[in-house]
C-alpha cells in the first residue's frame, strides 16, 4: 500500500503532467482503495488477484522504459511487445473475466442471494473501483497500441502522451 501512496504522492507534486495525469491520478486513488479495502474487511483474495494481474504487465513497462532511455531499442521493443501482449491477457481478458467477474456475480450470488445478507455499500464501491480500473485498463491500452502504430509507420518508439502535450503547447504558441 506504501508503494501506491508514495506513487500518489509522487505524480501529484513532482512528475511531468502529461496528458494522461487525471486518468493516473485516478487509477493511484482506485488501486489504494482497493487494496485498504480488501485488506480491511478480510478479502485478501481479491487484493492480491489486483496486484497479481497488473504486476505482470508492469514488469514488461519498466524494463521497457529503461531499455529505451539506455537507447537499447532493441530490446524495448521486445519488451513492448511482451507489454502488449501481457496487457491483452492479464487486463484485457483475465482481470474482467476472472478477478471483475468473480467479485461482482459470483461474490454476489454467494453472499447475497445464497447467504441471504444484505447488500451493503462498500461491496457496490468496491465492484465500482473494478470497473473503474477496467476502463481505464482499456483507455491505456489504446494508447499502447497508438504506440505501436506509430512505431511500425515511423520507426519510432515514443510515448504519445508527451507527444500529444508537445503538440498542445505548439498549437497554444501558434494562435
């Protein structure tokens, strides 16, 4: 949980503000909720379900940051493509169709129609905060591949997000 809260606390004050900042923003204040939730109210599973499902793709996107700032292109782009494909299988099909899925039909078939309890607030806000990491599990995704396109039409591996800032500030200077 230390590890989100110091990310928090570090995109807030001292990163670059790129294009994407309220969507990071949002994604460090989902993450440390989900994990103070789960950790709170006994639902170890589908905590460790979250970090297990994005600390597999994250391993291919720091290698691959550092690959490339070290200019060894070569393999960046192997862990780019290690990124894609880990993101596909790990965000784009298990998390929805086994952690999402889980929390919000089975767990709910569970506790409250089988156990007959009674829906409570927390359990809508944690299906919620799920949701709300898919989406933006997608949102990035398209940015992902946006790199990879321009990365087989140009020949360069960029992060569009810098880009898209660059280009923001060029137009303001224009006008």
């Amino acid at each position: 949980m230390s590890y989100y809260i110091a990310g928090l606390i570090l995109h807030t004050f001292l990163d670059e503000k790129l294009t994407d900042f309220w969507v990071m923003l949002t994604h460090h204040v989902v993450t440390i909720c989900l994990i103070g939730f789960s950790y709170s109210t006994n639902l170890h599973r589908i905590g460790m379900l979250v970090l297990m499902v994005h600390d597999v793709s994250d391993i291919f996107l720091d290698f691959g940051k550092c690959f490339h700032f070290i200019k060894w292109e070569s393999f960046a782009t192997v862990t780019f493509v290690g990124l894609i494909s880990s993101w596909a299988y790990y965000r784009l099909w298990l998390y929805p169709t086994r952690c999402l899925y889980s929390s919000a039909v089975e767990a709910y078939d569970i506790m409250f129609v089988q156990e007959g309890h009674e829906p409570f607030a927390m359990y809508f806000a944690l299906v919620g905060w799920l949701c709300i990491l898919q989406v933006l599990h997608v949102y990035w995704f398209y940015l992902i591949l946006r790199v990879a396109h321009k990365h087989l039409t140009e020949g360069e591996l960029s992060d569009v997000r810098m880009k898209e800032k660059g280009d923001k500030k060029k137009q303001k200077k224009q006008q």
